[in-house]
C-alpha cells in the first residue's frame, strides 16, 4: 500500500499544527461483505484524484460526491471533482459550463438539494474575505 502523501501549508503568516492528507478512505459495513472493513483509494477509484485539500464542500447526490473548492496548497480553490461511487472514477468538471463558476473559497456551507443541484453559501474567499452569497449550482 502507498503511504500518505502529506503537505503543510505555506501561505505567508499561516502555521497549521496538523497535517492535511490526501487518501480516500471507505468503511465497508455490509453485512457478508468480501472486504468488510477499511480501503484504501488506491483499492477503491481510478481517475486523476483532486489535489490534497481541506475545508472543500461535499455534497452526495445519487452516487456521485461532489467536491468543491477548499484549501489547496495554501490557497482556496473553485475546481470540481467528482467521484462517481459505482464506477469508483474521479472526474474534474473543466471546460464550459453554464452560468458564472463561484469564486474560489474554502470552509464554505455545501448541501445536496432536493433536484439533483447543490446549495453553497458562505466561505472564505484568496484574500480572506467573507463570501455571503447563497448559490444554487446545477
């Protein structure tokens, strides 16, 4: 098995006692299960997996985890990573959407809604702003 990839954080004037790691971690609890137990992303998704984070959104609609944002490599972040849990593939949302993509921002409030959408509101945005607006992602 592959160890942690682990980083600090070295934004100017930001000291993090911890560190912030990057594996993908499933408890399989089902009962007769084979691997009943802990996993490890490298037994469980293919796909480019989104860069190490902290403070992302998560949101699970159907069996797709959405993330969005958070903290990468010192900075907030505005990408999106999917992991599709019956395929076990990690995809990144690129190209052309609709509508304005929300601004980079970590720690930000991130529910599924009730139409296959996400709702976002809040966050701390690069220079440390409060982001106030409410979202509504499709």
């Amino acid at each position: 098995m592959r160890s942690a990839r682990l980083w600090r954080a070295r934004a100017p004037g930001l000291r993090l006692p911890w560190a912030v790691m990057s594996l993908l971690l499933l408890f399989n609890v089902a009962d007769g299960a084979k691997n009943r137990g802990w996993l490890l992303d490298n037994q469980l998704a293919r796909g480019t997996r989104p860069l190490t984070r902290s403070g992302y959104g998560l949101a699970v609609i159907a069996d797709l985890n959405v993330i969005f944002g958070g903290n990468v490599q010192g900075s907030p972040a505005n990408d999106v990573h999917v992991l599709n849990s019956k395929t076990r593939t990690w995809t990144e949302l690129t190209g052309a959407l609709e509508g304005s993509k929300p601004s980079a921002r970590l720690h930000m409030g991130f529910a599924p809604g009730l139409d296959a959408s996400i709702w976002m509101f809040g966050g701390i945005g690069r220079a440390g702003e409060a982001c106030v607006k409410l979202l509504h992602v499709r």
